[in-house]
C-alpha cells in the first residue's frame, strides 16, 4: 500500500524544531536567502530551508566526510571550510557542498611489491613531487590535519609518519578541490596508511600466536556451546558475565573461570 | 676540543637525503659529533622546492622554502640560537638561499608571501651551507688538527657541479667559475687534490627526466675527465649529481675502471677515523670501497 | 636598421620581459652564453634571444630547445650585460606549462626512474616539464 509522500516516516533531521523564541537569520545557499532559526548546523539549516540530502550527507557525526561544505561570510575575503552536520549555521553564511570531488586513484594492485615502501608511493602518486608547499590544503581541511606535513613526510620517504599524520582523514576531499598542483592528497594517505599497515607496521606476536589457536581449532567447543543455546540463555550468559573492574591493574585480574584463556 | 659537543647547529636536511643520500646524512652527522657540534634538525619541515624559480613573478615557487625558513626561524627562537640553518643538499642550499635573498632584494615579496601563507617569516635566517660552516665557523685549520689517518694516498677530484656556487652574486659562497671550498677542504684533512677543469661542469641535473642520455653524457665526460687527470675517485656534495655521475657509469658497458663517486663528509669521516660502516656504500652503484682499501685507508665496517 | 617588433610579438615580449624581470634588449650578442652552455642546445641562447630582439617571438617559443635547458646558470653567471638566458628561457617554458601544456607526462614517467631518482631531480623536473 502506497502512502502519500506526507505519511512517509522523516529521516532523521528532516523535521527540525526550533527552541523556544529562536531568532531567525538569513543564509545563502547557492546563492539564494533563505531564513533559518538560529543555532541549528548547516546540514539542518539545508533541510530546514527544504533541501534533501540524499548524497553529500552521511553519518551526521562528523566522521564519515560526505558533508563537505565551503563558505564565505558576508564582507569577509576568506573561504572557509566545514563539514554541514558539525559547523553551526551563522547569520549571513554564503555556503557551497561539495559531496564529490574527482581525485586520481591510483591502481595499488598494480605497484611493484620488490620496490621499498617510500618508492612505491612515489610510483603511486608521483604527482605529490609537484607539490610546491602553498599550505591551502591544511588550511582547508575541517579535521585540522597538517595535510601540506603529510605529503612532505611521503616526499621524503617518511611512509610511517605521513601514515600517522594523516590518521584522522575522512576523505572529504575538500584538500583536492583546493590543491594547485593537483594532487589527490586524501588518496595519497590512504595509500601511505595501507603500506604502512600491511609492510611496515609491527605485528604482535601474541595476536599471532591466538590466531593460530582459534585455527587449530582451540575455541570449536565453546562455540558449539554457544550456538546450542536459547536466546534467553544467551541474554543471561551476557547479562551475568564477569567484568574487569574499571579500575584494576594491567595483568593482575582475572576471571574465576580460566578454561578459555 | 669537544665540549660535550653542545653547539647545536640548526638543520635542515632536504628530502633525498632521508632517502637516496642516507649515507650523505648520516656520514655528516658523526663526523659533525667527533668534532663537537651537533647537526639539530628542524622538528617539522617540507620539501624547499629543489628549484629556484628563475622567473621574477614566479611567486608560488617560494612558498616552500618560505615554510622552511619560517619553521628554521621558530627553531633558533625556541632554542635560542642565533637565526641560521644549515643544510648539507646543494639544490636546498641554492633554493633556501636564493629565497632568502630575494626576500631582502625586494621585502614586497616577503610581505606578499606572508600574507599568502598566513604566516610571518621575518627575514632573519641565514642559510649556511655544511661546507661553509666547516670554512668561516669550525674553521679548516682546526679541522685538519682533528684528522687521525692519513689520506694522502688517494688522489681525489673535487666536483662542485652548479648550484653549490650559481649564481655567484646571489650564493657568494666562492668564484663561481674559479671555486677552491672543496680543494682546500680536502687539503684540510690530507686528500691529494687532483685539479681537473671540468669540475663547475654540469651533471646533466633534472634532465634526466626528459632527455636522460644527454645528462648521462654530459656525466660521463666529467668522468672521464677526472680519470685523464689521475683522480681515483670524485668528491660532491649534491646528491643528483653523486646519482648522475654514479648512474651513467652503471650504464656504460665497462665498470672495471669505474670511479666512485663520494660525498665529501664521507672523506671527512675517514680522515676522523670514523665507522664507515653507516655510509651507505652499498647504495652506491660504484663502490668506493675496494678503492679507498687498496689505498691503504681503513675504511671499517665495523668499529674496532 | 632597427627592427622593432610590433603587433601581437611586442606585447607577447614585454609580457616575457615583465614575467622574467630580464630585459631582452641589453643582450649584445657577444655568445659567451652560447659558448658556455653544456647542454649543446641548437639553437642556442644566444639565438634564441636575438630573434626575440627582432620580434620573432612564435617562433622561439615553439623550440624544442628551450627544454634541454637544465637551469645550470653557467650562461647568466658569465653574461657581462647581467642578462640572464636561463631566466628567459625559462620565461618561454612557463608560457607553455601555464597554458596546459606540459612536456612531460607524470603516468608515462615508469616506476624505474621514479623510485630510483632522488627527489631532486623528481621535484625540479616537474616544476621545468609539467
């Protein structure tokens, strides 16, 4: 049964409220007013002002990097850059989203293995060598990375700190669309944290060693116990089981039960 | 006289020099802790640009290097040191100089580049290359008082190539066409200098990318040249050209008569009585060792 | 005689002349520049700026030459007119990498060379070729 588009159930944000006694601003979206209460975030003011975001919106957490967005206030030179769902709307905003922008993506499958980490990217990616150290990019990027200092360290060869230096990506790409060398930095980082993570990172050999135990088969009879049981049986297990005093120190507790260890 | 070796001298190392030039560093730092200083690296730093850019409203071309004398200036502020840096790499030597330069030509490049950069370099570095410090700071006599072996059984060509003293004016830091830095740095620590004329001769550089048998070419003929004047091996300081020269020998059908190319803190190294055995040699496509060895040099890979 | 350059030539030289801050004119033809170029470039620097004294600006800024120019500044070092050739030429490439028209193309360059050269070379051929 078809329901009108009126009963259709709201996505989260599509019906805003505004608080109590909320002033109303105005801001600009591709270049026309629209009036919004105060205090929401862009991406609710998008909606608010009847916008539907069905690309170019994600988690609304601020992690997952769909919701791009560059600005300009009004009588103020600067671009600035957010993302819609963390950056709160603000009277006279001039805004633009940028749900997608083209980078080059290098083919990984196709990158001599024989050749050291640090020449693999330059294989990769040589265009990073074009860089020329304007800063737009670290300007430009909403989680504050030193995006300009990663792509130095993966020009000299450093694949483990750009790895880390460019931990906190979301691949937003709104350093892409600002870089006047053309790089794809966000694609460069992925793929410095890649090798890093397959080639250079220590591997634990604990983890190694449970592993090869879970392979030999060590955990078969305590799964079979498990999916045996009721849901009920299940829900008390969980809710009964013993934990780890918030407090305790590294390697003094343990459970009363050892069989599984 | 090494106090400790406390001086702390502010540097800036150029990306190859993390990479295809391991040996260039690492030598320049041991010999830089047995004769009392310490080369102190600037905590964040990115690539100069390698090439100055020659056009006058080529302004894009110094924001890197700007970055690199702003976060050298932020260095010598936080360790309190007199505002300098030091870098061993002839093309971040030219680039980082060159930069500074034109800075105090014209300070309307400096403010526009500030104002570009969101950031303020206040025109007070002074960029030193490694040789030069060795020469006008540390001083050549006492450096030969340092030296524990002797050198003098190998006859070594001093190989300047362009950018370590082009363009004369601007780099001022020896006769562009005339230079003696290298040769006199070698008398220091007891090399026999073999004087050959294609020493400022260039390497072939960048063109490697585009047209790379003329820069084996042009290589090869300062080979060549240096081994007509009796030279058993060539000494640099630029990583491309120690890449240039070694490469194009590579290429050639015969390496029997090879001649390795080093860098001149590798000699300092061994003149110190140093371990060689962080140099890298093995990233050289001619090795310089059987050389050095037969020249009687202990050239240790190990310290005994 | 005098030949002055006129037309579209003139201002595409002033605009050289502005972006290189070199003045074409000062050049007196003496040929140390050419003498002392190592990469044997046909036609030489010398060449290449007499013909833009006479205004034949298209015709230099498509040389093939100007790209075996390797920046190696032996040319404005010796200049006693303190022209600078390497300058120039590097003022006619820019034209052609500013206008999308790069000499050399990153993908095609192959691993070899791109994970065995330093990062100089690397660096410095992308700013001259691309």
């Amino acid at each position: 049964m078809e329901t009108s588009s009126q009963d259709k159930p709201m996505m989260t944000g599509d019906r805003t409220i505004p608080p109590e006694g909320a002033r109303y601003i105005t801001i600009y979206i591709m270049g026309q007013a629209y009036e919004i209460p105060e205090t929401l975030t862009i991406l609710k003011a998008l909606e608010f002002a009847g916008f539907q975001y069905k690309r170019g919106c994600g988690c609304r957490g601020g992690i997952c990097g769909a919701c791009g967005t560059f600005y300009r206030k009004e009588g103020d030179h600067t671009l600035f850059t957010g993302l819609a769902c963390q950056t709160v709307a603000e009277d006279g905003m001039i805004l633009a989203q940028l749900p997608f922008f083209p980078a080059n993506r290098a083919d990984h499958a196709g990158v001599d293995m024989d050749l050291s980490p640090d020449e693999q990217i330059n294989t990769l990616y040589p265009e990073i060598f074009r860089c020329v150290g304007c800063g737009t990019c670290t300007r430009t990027c909403p989680m504050d990375i030193d995006v300009m200092g990663y792509i130095a360290h993966f020009k000299r060869g450093d694949v483990a700190r750009g790895a880390k230096t460019s931990f906190d990506c979301i691949m937003c790409g709104l350093c892409v669309s600002r870089c006047p060398a053309n790089i794809s930095q966000m694609n460069v980082a992925m793929a410095g944290r890649r090798i890093y993570a397959a080639q250079m990172m220590p591997r634990s050999e604990a983890t190694k060693s449970r592993a090869d135990q879970v392979r030999e088969g060590r955990y078969e009879p305590a799964l079979a116990e498990l999916a045996q049981m009721s849901k009920e049986e299940l829900k008390e297990l969980y809710v009964g089981r013993e934990r780890e005093p918030d407090l305790s120190k590294p390697g003094e507790w343990m459970p009363a039960d050892t069989t599984n260890l | 006289m090494s106090s400790e070796g406390n001086i702390r001298v502010p540097y800036y190392p150029g990306c190859t020099l993390k990479t295809k030039a391991q040996g260039f560093e690492r030598s320049a730092m041991e010999c830089s802790e047995a004769l009392g200083f310490v080369l102190d690296e600037l905590k964040d730093w990115n690539c100069c640009g390698a090439s100055f850019p020659l056009t006058k409203d080529n302004l894009m071309g110094l924001a890197g290097p700007t970055n690199v004398l702003i976060e050298a200036e932020k260095h010598c502020q936080e360790h309190n040191v007199a505002p300098s840096v030091v870098t061993l790499c002839s093309f971040c030597y030219n680039t980082l100089k060159r930069t500074s330069h034109a800075f105090k030509e014209d300070p309307s490049k400096r403010t526009t580049l500030n104002a570009f950069l969101e950031r303020d370099y206040q025109g007070t570095i002074k960029v030193e290359h490694y040789l030069e410090y060795l020469r006008d700071t540390y001083g050549f006599d006492k450096l030969a008082e340092q030296v524990k072996v002797d050198m003098s059984s190998i006859r070594v060509a001093p190989y300047y190539g362009c950018l370590l003293l082009k363009p004369g004016k601007e780099i001022g830091l020896d006769d562009p066409e005339e230079p003696t830095i290298l040769h006199d740095f070698l008398d220091a620590i007891g090399v026999t200098v073999v004087d050959f004329p294609a020493q400022v001769d260039c390497c072939g550089s960048y063109l490697v990318m585009r047209e790379p048998e003329k820069a084996m070419n042009l290589s090869s003929g300062i080979l060549d040249e240096a081994g007509e004047y009796g030279a058993q091996a060539l000494v640099t300081a630029c990583p491309l050209c120690q890449s240039n020269l070694d490469k194009c020998q590579r290429s050639k059908t015969s390496t029997k008569d090879g001649l390795p190319v080093l860098y001149f803190t590798q000699l300092l190294a061994m003149a110190l009585g140093l371990s060689t055995e962080n140099h890298q040699f093995e990233d050289h496509q001619i090795d310089p060792r059987p050389v050095i060895t037969a020249c009687g040099i202990g050239c240790s890979e190990k310290s005994e | 005689m005098l030949i002055e350059p006129q037309g579209q030539s003139l201002t595409a030289i002033q605009e050289l002349e502005r972006s290189t801050g070199e003045k074409i004119t000062d050049c007196y033809q003496c040929g140390k520049c050419t003498a002392g170029c190592p990469a044997s470039m046909d036609p030489p620097p010398s060449v290449l700026i007499r013909k833009l004294q006479l205004g034949m600006f298209d015709e230099v800024v498509s040389e093939q030459s100007i790209w075996s120019c390797m920046a190696c500044l032996t040319c404005s070092e010796r200049c006693p007119k303190g022209v600078s050739p390497a300058a120039i030429i590097e003022g006619l490439k820019l034209i052609h990498l500013r206008d999308m028209d790069p000499q050399v193309q990153a993908e095609e360059l192959g691993q070899e060379f791109l994970a065995q050269s330093t990062q100089q070379a690397v660096v410095s051929g992308f700013r001259k070729f691309i």
